[in-house]
C-alpha cells in the first residue's frame, strides 16, 4: 500500500484543516523511512524534511511519530473489501487472509510492525490509547456487518453479543501478530473454524453483566 502521489513543492497547512497535499507527502515519507531505516529510528524532523512541510505544521496534526503510523494503519483498512457473504465461515476466512496478509505487508507496507509499535506506545500516551481504540472501533464496522449478517441468515444466534463476539473472533490472530507469529494462509481457515467453534459455544450463554 503506498500512499497517493503529492505534488514535490513545499506543503503548509490550510488554515484549521489539515492540508491534504501535506497529509499524503508525510505518509509517503514515514513509509519510505520505515522501509529505509525502520521504525525506531525514525524522527519526526526526518519525516518533515522528507515530506518537505514544516516541523511545526506536522506537530500540529501527529504529535507524534505514532500518531503518523495510526494514520497510516487507517488509511489501509480502506484496502480491505467486503466478502460475499455467503457463509459465516468463507466470510470470516476472507476477512482474516485479508487482515493478515496487511498485518504481514504484502501489499507492501507492513501494517503489523506499525499495530504492534502503536499498541506499545499507548502504554504511555493516554492521547494515542484514546485514538487507537477509536481507529480500532472503526476498523472492525466490516467484521460487525459479517457477524450480524450471520446471525440474521440464523448462523448465530439473534442474542449474539456482537461487541464480545468481535473480541473473540479477533484475540487469537491479534495475539499472534503481538508474538510476531502471524499465520500463514493455509493455516487460517484452521483458524477460523476453532474460533467458529468458540462463537457458537459462546454465544449460546448470556454474557454475565458488568461489575
């Protein structure tokens, strides 16, 4: 995934709104960097001077150098497209190859280095915890659509809790991308039906309310 092309002159914000010329060139330039130097030697003086924008411009909008990362991570949800929705299974293994494979970065960047960085330094960033849950929530609209289809052609249940359904059917290759273990394809529709197991068992019984 590589962002769009800007035009090589000098980029300034447009008054409150973020410049879209500037916003394209310092993803382009964080993407070069990280392929170049990787992610912890990345500055964000590096990213200005190669995105040509003034190092005050780019603070403005990305405190910091994870707040780009999250930027890029979001801009590469929009690769992703909807399955066909012809079953729960074939829809939740489309979903999961396509998440992998831009967790892995086989459409260039790799997205996971930057989930795993992102969810590391929002141990110490209040600011980036409240937008990568934020990103996060938007991010999954399209595993919610595959879930609540599901339920509605009577795969789960009509009193599936969907926000814990979503946890589950993600922890598994979440956990495996924070232990750097990301599955290979042919291993993902294995994957799938475990956790399809799991669902159908879970989703059977009332979650227990919150204390």
């Amino acid at each position: 995934m590589t962002p769009t092309t800007a035009s090589p002159e000098s980029r300034t914000s447009v008054g409150a709104r973020r410049s879209e010329a500037t916003e394209v060139a310092v993803l382009e330039a964080f993407a070069a960097l990280l392929a170049e130097v990787g992610y912890a030697a990345i500055t964000m003086e590096a990213v200005a001077k190669r995105a040509r924008a003034g190092k005050a411009t780019v603070y403005r909008w990305w405190p910091g150098k994870a707040h780009i990362a999250l930027s890029l991570i979001s801009q590469a949800k929009l690769e992703l497209t909807a399955p066909q929705g012809a079953s729960l299974r074939e829809d939740l293994i489309d979903y999961m190859t396509r998440v992998v494979g831009l967790w892995r970065g086989d459409s260039g960047l790799p997205v996971g280095v930057l989930v795993r960085h992102c969810y590391a330094e929002a141990w110490s960033d209040p600011a980036l915890a409240a937008a990568l849950q934020a990103e996060r929530r938007e991010r999954w609209t399209m595993l919610n659509d595959i879930l609540q289809a599901a339920m509605e052609r009577g795969e789960l249940p009509q009193e599936t809790d969907l926000a814990r359904a979503k946890d589950f059917a993600m922890s598994w290759p979440f956990y495996l991308l924070m232990t750097d273990r990301l599955p290979a394809p042919e291993e993902i529709a294995r994957m799938v039906d475990d956790t399809l197991g799991g669902l159908r068992a879970g989703s059977s019984r009332r979650p227990s309310p919150d204390i």
